[in-house]
C-alpha cells in the first residue's frame, strides 16, 4: 500500500502559477474522470484552494505516478508546457505524506494558521473524488483520519480561537462585541480589492447577506457583489449607503480620508442614533477619526486591529507544540493501522502455516510418549511453541522494521515466494 502528494502551496509557489495550476469544481470533476482513464486503480483526491493544488493518490500495489507524470497530466489539463511547473511541485510518501495531509485539514500549512475554510474545503475535495468513485480504501481510511485529527485540534487546543490576520480579528474580536448577529444587519463595503473581499468571507461566514459594494470603478463593484450575492452602487450614491448600513468595511486606495467629521454629519442626521461599527482598514484612513468619538459609533482603524493580531499571534503560538502533537499521534496511528493491514495476511498465513506442522510433530512425539503425564505434557507444548515464535522471529521482525518507511512490498513478495504464501 502506497500513499503520496503531488503538489504546490503559497510555499514555494508563485500566486500567478498556483491560478494557472487551480480547478474549479466542475474542472475537478473532469480532472477526476480523466485520471482514472489514464491511471486505472489508482485512487486520488483533489485538492484545489487558493493557497495549494495538490494531488493525493493511493494505490495497494508497488507503484503511483511519480512527480513528472503527474506535472504532465496536470500540464496537459491547464494547456501549460510541464517543464515549467514540475520543479515546482513537492512530492510526499507514505507517513510524511499522511502528516502533510493532517497538517493541512488542521489548518497549520495555511497563509493564516488556523483559518477555518480549509477543513471544509479538504472535506468537499473527498466528497467530490468520492461521487466520481475515485477514492478507495486507502483514500476513505486517510480523509476519514485527516477530518478527526482536525477536529482534535479543533477541540483540544485554541488554534481557531486566535485569529491572526486583520479582517478575521476585525469580525470575530471586534464586530461580534457589537452585534450578537449579523444576518439582519446590512454591511457596506467601500473598495473592491483583496482584503475587501477577504473581510466579506468572514462576515458570509457570520451570516451577513445584506451587502453593497461601492467603489469608483463601478465594474470592479459590480464583480465584487456578485461574487458574495451582493449589489454594487455608483460612487455618487455613497452618502444613501451609509445612512442605511449597520457595519461599514473600508478599503479602498484613496490617498486622503473620503468622509470627514463635516460629511459624517450630514449622513447622521438621518440615522436617527442607530449604531454604526466601522471597520476602517485603509492605509491612509478613509474615515476622520474624529467621527469615532460620536456616542453612536465604532470606529476601529488598523492600528487597532493591528494590536490584537499580535496578542493573538503570541497566544496561537504557544498552541502549536500541542496541536503538532496531536498531529504526530494520528500520523503514527495511521501508518501503524495502515502497515497492520498490509503485512497482517501474511503474518496470519505464515502463523497458519507453522501451526500445521507443528502441531502435526507434536501430536506425534506425545503419542510415543505415553507414560508422560499432564504437566509434561504442557512442557512438551510450551517449548514447541517457544521454537516456532523463535523461528518466526526473524522474518517477522524485518517485515516490521522495514516497515517503519513504508509497506514492504518487495520483502513480502520474496516471503509469499520463499514459504508459498498465497495471495
């Protein structure tokens, strides 16, 4: 039995190769169709996120499609020249690559450690390799693995407790003290770029789906909005969408701050008193902060938010020794599982085997000795068993250590052929 990951992450990876290397979902189905015509009884799982594509395949013969084969199958599916991808990818066997995958789904291999989306996104992988009967035996045992040691992470230490990028502690440490629910309220979001969106995943994920997006550049607006089932609105009518939000995300590029106590004024004055919690993540600020001191609102900028990325890095830190070790028990209960179930048979045949004639010359020597009473007897036993453990020994105990790296295929082939061991 073999398992191994072909692929690439933020790591080492370029952001404008990993988009060349990236599957939509319905690209991962026919990615998934074509693998098991081109590697039959092989079994993968794909794994595409915005930070890693990686390939994981199984198989309970000798071999799998090594780095270059894979580099040209996913060349060929991306119309890419394989050359310039292949040292790119890594390639992980056997017990590293199971830690890797459990590393993963734990969210420790993230840009951001501890960000929830990658456990739900390893799980959907499975699911959808799973409905194109691509997975297997080996592939069910390692995601089944993967998801509890996740949640063992989850449970037993406070990695997902410490948020530690901007947007994510703008939302789970500062906007949940102000709103203990998010589905009613209405966000506003000025700017369209990356940590715009960033902020939104955060807030879908607390259950906002009142969004409006507004920015200069209408277009990018209306791109933004559609991605998160949101509207955009022209520029012009910024003053309408700030009198009707609730939480106001800003991001935008502006080189001086587009609302001041002057404009803020004039918006309040149809609020009506109704609170308002602003999320000012612009460098300059796009918001005065004199607004901040009005009774009615909240006005974080990104020092502020800055100050509390930092206590949580310090706090998540200090739970890394025991969520790595949660990951080192599942790994070395995994490949411990994973090795019993290939040399299992042929530690059971080799037993069944020995116990046949043993028990044949045993029977035979304590009928000619007729006069030798129970507690000889059960001497006579003993030691024919002590000879046949002692004999096993040798054979048994190279199987395990050469176990320890990986299955040991081609020992068990010699010993199958060696004592006639069936298949």
């Amino acid at each position: 039995m073999i398992v191994q990951v072909v692929g690439c992450s933020h790591h080492e990876t370029s952001l404008t190769l990993r988009e060349r290397l990236a599957f939509t979902r319905e690209q991962a189905s026919e990615a998934l169709d074509h693998w098991r015509r081109v590697f039959p009884g092989v079994e993968a799982v794909l794994l595409s996120t915005c930070n890693r594509v990686e390939l994981y395949a199984a198989n309970d013969g000798e071999t799998l499609p090594d780095r270059y084969q894979i580099a040209g199958f996913l060349a060929r599916f991306h119309h890419v020249d394989p050359a310039g991808i292949v040292d790119t990818l890594y390639e992980l066997r056997h017990g590293e690559a199971i830690r890797h995958l459990f590393t993963v789904a734990s969210s420790l291999d993230s840009m951001v450690v501890g960000e929830p989306q990658i456990l739900a996104q390893v799980k959907e992988a499975y699911e959808l390799a799973t409905g194109h009967d691509n997975t297997g035996p080996i592939t069910h045992a390692a995601f089944q693995a993967a998801l509890k040691c996740a949640r063992r992470v989850a449970s037993e230490t406070a990695i997902h407790q410490r948020r530690v990028s901007i947007p994510s502690v703008a939302v789970a440490d500062f906007a949940r003290q102000i709103f203990e629910r998010f589905d009613d309220k209405h966000t506003v979001v000025l700017g369209a770029g990356e940590m715009a969106e960033e902020t939104l995943r955060y807030l879908k994920d607390e259950g906002t789906h009142q969004i409006t997006v507004v920015n200069r550049n209408l277009d990018r607006a209306v791109e933004l909005a559609e991605r998160w089932q949101g509207r955009a609105v022209a520029w012009e009518q910024l003053p309408e969408a700030l009198a009707t939000a609730d939480l106001i995300v800003s991001t935008t590029g502006a080189g001086e701050t587009i609302i001041t106590a002057d404009h803020f004024q004039r918006v309040a004055r149809t609020r009506l008193g109704r609170p308002l919690f602003i999320l000012d993540l612009a460098v300059p600020r796009d918001f005065a902060p004199a607004i901040g001191e009005r009774p009615d609102v909240y006005l974080y900028s990104v020092d502020d938010l800055r100050v509390a990325c930092e206590r949580n890095r310090r706090e998540r830190d200090r739970e890394l020794p025991a969520a790595l070790r949660i990951i080192e028990q599942e790994t070395t209960q995994f490949m411990a599982d994973l090795h019993h179930r290939a040399t299992g048979p042929i530690i059971r045949q080799l037993r069944e085997g020995w116990e046949g004639p043993k028990q044949e010359e045993l029977d035979r020597l304590l009928r000619r000795l007729p006069d030798l009473d129970e507690q000889g007897q059960q001497e006579v036993r003993r030691s024919f068993d002590r000879l046949v453990n002692k004999l096993l020994h040798p054979p048994l105990q190279s199987l395990r250590e050469q176990s320890r790296d990986g299955i040991p295929h081609k020992m068990m082939d010699a010993m199958r052929s060696l004592f006639r061991l069936r298949e």
